[in-house]
C-alpha cells in the first residue's frame, strides 16, 4: 500500500530544511495499490507547485510485511 507525503519545508539560512516541514501544509494522499500509480501523484503534485522551491512530495510505502519467524 502506497502513500504521497506532500508538504512545504521551512528556509533557514536561504535554503530548505528538508527536516522540517511545515505542519499547516502537509498532507497525505492514496492509498495506492501500485508504486507506479503513487510515483505519478508525487510527480503531479510537484509539477502543481513548481514554483515554490521548499515544496516536494515523495512516496511512502506502507505495506504491512510479516515477521519473520
């Protein structure tokens, strides 16, 4: 099961902190069966914000594995 974590990041000293997203902006999007399909909704979420520099969205996969016995 996959996820897309989107949000804006706070700027110190000029650049992105990449640590430390703002909490106003995040958000969460899917699930998503396949890596592929989450993949293309970061893609489009980043092209949707392209202008703000501290912004990105990456995938999250959430799958539940299985212990090991």
């Amino acid at each position: 099961m996959w996820f897309v974590f989107e949000a804006e990041y706070e700027i110190e000293d000029r650049r992105a902190n990449w640590n430390k997203p703002v909490r106003d902006t995040m958000a969460w999007h899917g699930p998503f069966d396949t890596e592929k399909e989450a993949d293309e909704v970061a893609l489009a979420r980043m092209w949707a914000k392209i202008d703000l520099y501290a912004h990105k969205a990456r995938t999250v996969d959430m799958t539940a594995k299985p212990e090991a016995s």
